[in-house]
C-alpha cells in the first residue's frame, strides 16, 4: 500500500452561505465514501509565495488550491479514488501523485 497526495487545482470558491454549506457537505459526503483510504483529509491552501535561491519572492501562478493525502495499492488505483471529488463541479481538476517512502 502506497501513498499518494491529491492536489486540487482551479475551481472556485462558493459565493454564497448556502453554496458553501452545500460544498462542505458535498466534500464531507466524498471523504466519507474513501472510507479508509483517507490518511490526511488535508486542508485548503491560503496565500503563498513563490521563493528563489537568491532569496527573492514573486506571486505563485500554479493555482494549487489544496491537499490531501490517500493510501492506495498503486497511481491507478490512487487516480480512480478521485471520482466524484467536488472539485469537478467546480472545474477545477485532481493532480495525483505518488509519495515516496525515504
């Protein structure tokens, strides 16, 4: 068994209360049909920063929206856990990758 960390790219932010209360139930509804699979339910991503090897800073431009991390038997597995994330409906997408054991 393996892990592998989602990535959440793009989509956007429900406007309303009754449009955020309805994501959360949705995500909740999705972490609670990975079951055991589910390692680190994660968390969304706030502001950040882009740092150089001279120190320097600029704005990050990959979208990356936040994390979570699952345990699966291989990156096709991994990559199939991702159905129904409310991502989708959101048009945003899942990046999966595969964490290696050092």
């Amino acid at each position: 068994m393996g892990k592998y960390v989602f990535a959440y790219t793009g989509g956007g932010m429900a406007e309303t209360p009754e449009a955020q209360e309805a994501a959360m139930q949705a995500w909740g509804a999705w972490f609670g049909g990975l079951g055991s699979a589910i390692v680190d339910g994660g968390n969304p991503f706030g502001a950040s920063t882009l740092v150089k090897a001279d120190g320097s800073t600029s704005t990050v431009k990959t979208g990356l929206g936040g994390y979570s991390i699952v345990s699966a038997d291989n990156l096709e597995l991994a990559a199939k856990l991702t159905s129904g994330c409310p991502i989708f409906d959101a048009g945003g997408a899942v990046e999966v990758y595969e964490a290696i054991e050092m």
